[in-house]
C-alpha cells in the first residue's frame, strides 16, 4: 500500500522495478554532462520500480557522454525492490550504483546512511537549492549527509464527484468547495452532511487510505525524534485512528480494500464522493472511471489542515558502488528541473524541483477529464503548502503498516476498533524493539 506517483500511468499496478546500466564521464559537474566520447567505457547500475519514465532519459545521457552505456532492471513490486535490496545490502554485495528509493521507506536507510554515499561529496551542496525544502529535507541525516536526489511528489488535492455534491446540495465549483474543508473536522462534518442527503453513496473509499493522508501530517507519528517508539503515548495518533473508525462508524467509508479489483470497479458507480488525492492518482481515477466519470470528477485546491504529501522516491548511491562519482553525477542529472519536466510531460510524476514550476508546461497544464481543472496550477499550490518536518523512525514503514491492516479490519467489520487498537500497539511494539537484520 505503497504507490509512488509513478503508478500514474499504470493505474495502480503496482509494477515495475528496472535496473539500469550507466555509464558517465566528465569532471566535477553534478549534472552529469560531459563530451568526453574517448574516456573509458564505464557501466553502472540503477534499481528502479514501477514507471520512473526515465528510458529516453537513458538514450539522452548516452548520447551526452558517448562512453556510457545504460541497462536497466525492474522490479514487480515496490515490496520486490526493497526486498532486493535487502538482501544485497546484508550479504554486502550485488547492490545497484544508484538504487530508487520510495519515499516510505528512505526514513529506514537514513538510519543506515553509511551504507550510502553521502552526495555533498559529489556536489550536492551546489544544487540543493533544486528541490522544495520538505522533499531535501527526506533524504537528509540529522548531521547532514545527503542521501538521496530528489525524484517526484504527490502534493495532495481533494478530488470530488460533482454531481454528488450537487444532489447533497453541497457547492459544487472547486473555488467553494475548497472553502468546506480547512481541516478535518470540517471534513468529516461535511461527509456526515453528505451521507444524511445522499445515504447510499460513502464521503471517501477507505478508512486505509485517509489514515494514510491524515498521518503523514503528524510531526510525530511512531517515533520521536531521537528515533524512540511511542506508541500509545502520542494522543495525536489516537486522536487521528479515533476521527477516521467514527467515520467507519458513521457510514462515511465506503470499506473498499485500497488497489482491490472492488475499489477499482467502484470508480464506475455512485460508491462514494470525494479521496484524498495526490496528483498522480488523477490518472488513476481516470483510468478506472473511464467514460463514466468524465465531467462527474473535479479536484479542489484544498487539503484539510495544510499541506500533506503522499508518494515520490529518491535516487541513492550505494557505498558498494565501486564508481560512485559517476552514478551522483547521473542521478544528478535525471532529477534536475529540465529532466522531472520531461518526465512529467511523459508520466506524469509530478516535480520536485521548484524551477519546473516556473515551466509553462507544468504551471498551464488542465485536466480536460476534470472538468478542465487547472492541475498545473492546483499542485504547485498544494506542494508549496506542505511543512513536512516529520520524524519517521527507521521502522516507520513496517510499523505503518501494521496501523493500516488493523484500521481494515474495522473497515471491514472483522474487528472491534477497541481491539484493533490494541493489537496493533502490541504488533508495532514487538516491530520497533525487533532489531533489523542488515
């Protein structure tokens, strides 16, 4: 329950890890480029998953530097790439030069930021200013190693069925609509307006889905910041789990298994009426709506209580790497602003890189599909709204997780939220306090 920004085009396959063969030469350019065609032939590898759009990418920096040569792996799943990585991490060895890492499970390697080349060796002081602050911030140590470049983000929207609203009497044009939800208080109130007009259409999808959105906002979720457990002493986490099975309670889920053949099918029916919705799980919608949803879908530029981020990866360098200069100077290259343009023209992950919102191509795209909505202009909006200054400890993704099965099991009715509440503080604590083998 993972999905990067790059599912986009694969509507929720979670498919894909490639590896790429690199090769780069030149001085001290992070960019990368150089016109040394006569240096020695130089092969790296780069571990991706799902659809990073970078394949002309690779064609281009080859033709850039005439003695490198690209090849690629891909993994089937976001799960399939970590635990790939894993195992080459342990036994010391077979790790690609740049290795993506998805933006759930970089906190668990900041960690082991020794294991990866600390980029400000290779530059990354003179570009650094690239990126949003809260994206650099994610792949930086809390002594300052630079980890990881930059990929994608999913600044996150409210995506609405207008013609539901219409028939609860709620506004219908984005503008007002994002006036309804300034926080989530606001929000779950309009759903429970929603459901006494409308009473056979759910608020939102999931209970999984809008834990994911609500927690990423928590400063503080699993850890403090000196990577201790919290468990039951953060009353914000209760607070948050308690809002979202009242919702469950109240009928405003529609307890759709996130990424199930049940929640893609429901996109063609009336099951419910708005989602937190990055920018990359628009073409997700789309996909799955097809010719029905089409002018029915909206998207507001709004998110209940600020700004809030869900998917997007970095590039990371190995220490085993045996030429890490070259791989910085490539995932340089592939996360610089004129790259993540094309990627968004291609794929649609939405940028990192505060340049490309200045691109005309990013800041003037509409989604036709969604009753014309400025996308372009939405998303830069949501993106420079997200404070993300919060802690994930080393477990964070698998302590997640756990939260996330025990919220569907009371979504679904096979749990009781008392008892789901307990066992997932007692799962998590068992998580936390294992030692990660590495």
């Amino acid at each position: 329950m993972r999905p990067s920004a790059r599912c986009r085009t694969a509507a929720v396959a979670l498919a894909c890890s490639l590896t790429l063969l690199v090769s780069a030469c030149g001085g001290n350019d992070p960019s990368g480029a150089s016109d040394d065609a006569d240096g020695p032939r130089i092969e790296l590898t780069i571990a991706t998953f799902n659809e990073f759009g970078y394949t002309e990418l690779y064609r281009e920096y080859e033709a850039l530097h005439p003695n490198v040569r690209i090849t690629e792996r891909r993994a089937a799943t976001v799960d399939a790439h970590i635990a790939n990585l894993e195992t080459n991490l342990r036994s010391g060895s077979g790790m690609a030069d740049i290795e993506a890492m998805e933006v759930s499970w970089i906190y668990k390697y900041l960690a082991k930021a020794d294991k990866f080349a600390d980029l400000r060796q290779y530059g990354a002081d003179d570009v650094k200013n690239r990126w949003l602050d809260w994206k650099l911030s994610g792949a930086t140590t809390t002594d300052g190693r630079i980890i990881g470049y930059g990929t994608d983000i999913g600044p996150e929207a409210i995506c609405y069925r207008r013609d539901l609203f219409a028939k609860a009497g709620l506004p219908t044009d984005r503008a007002e609509v994002a006036k309804l939800f300034p926080d989530w208080a606001s929000y779950f109130s309009y759903g429970r307006r929603f459901k006494a007009k409308v009473p056979n259409s759910a608020w939102y999808d999931s209970a999984v889905l809008t834990w994911e959105a609500m927690r990423n906002q928590l400063i503080q979720a699993y850890y403090s910041n000196q990577d201790r457990y919290l468990g039951d002493e953060n009353p914000l986490l209760k607070r948050t789990w308690d809002q979202i099975v009242a919702g469950t309670a109240d009928g405003l889920s529609a307890k759709l298994p996130a990424w199930s053949d049940a929640w893609t099918k429901a996109f063609r029916t009336d099951a419910f009426a708005t989602m937190a919705c990055p920018g990359w799980l628009l073409g997700v919608i789309q996909d799955n709506a097809g010719a029905f949803g089409k002018g029915k879908w909206d998207v507001a530029d709004v998110f209940p209580g600020g700004g809030g981020n869900w998917g997007g990866s970095y590039l990371t360098v190995p220490t085993q790497s045996s030429q890490p200069a070259e791989a910085a100077k490539l995932a340089a290259w592939l996360t610089a602003p004129e790259q993540q343009i094309k990627v968004f023209q291609k794929v649609g992950s939405f940028p990192s890189t505060t340049d490309a919102y200045d691109d005309e191509q990013v800041k003037k795209q509409v989604n036709e599909y969604f009753n014309n909505a400025p996308v372009g202009e939405i998303f830069i909006n949501r993106a420079r709204t997200v404070i993300l200054k919060q802690h994930k400890g080393p477990r964070d993704g698998e302590i997640n997780q756990v939260f996330t099965e025990a919220l569907a099991r009371v979504d679904e009715g096979r749990q009781s939220p008392a008892a789901a509440w307990k066992q997932a503080l007692r799962t998590a604590e068992r998580t936390a306090t294992t030692r990660p083998t590495n």
